[in-house]
C-alpha cells in the first residue's frame, strides 16, 4: 500500500474501494467495476487515475532559484 500513496498515476485494474483516499471515488470505483468486469470476462479497455500526490504536487507553487 506504500508504494500506492507514492505514486502519481495508477491503472484502474490496480484500484479499489480502498483507494478512495488516494484517487478518489469515481476512479476507485471504476476500479472496482475493471476488476469486476475483467474477472467476468467482458473485455475492458485499460485506463487510469492521476492520484491526490499527482494534484498537490502540480497545485503547489514552487520557487525556483536565479
């Protein structure tokens, strides 16, 4: 899970319920629906998620030295 909270962007078949503090509801929930539908049989194009690491970092201003 600590490699997770790390990361910047996460496939949805490695989402969960779980991960709603990292990416989020609707992407863990899409993860969950991946995993589902994948485990079902039904072809799912692959997608992902930018997580909450991956916004605070490109919404935090930063200072670059001259």
């Amino acid at each position: 899970m600590a490699e997770k909270k790390e990361a910047l962007l996460l496939w949805f078949d490695e989402l969960g319920r779980e991960d709603v503090p990292i990416v989020g509801g609707k992407s863990a929930n899409l993860g969950e629906m991946t995993r589902e539908l994948k485990s079902a049989g039904v072809p799912v194009p692959p997608g992902f998620s930018t997580t909450s690491k991956a916004y605070r970092y490109q919404t935090t201003p930063r200072r670059f030295k001259k």
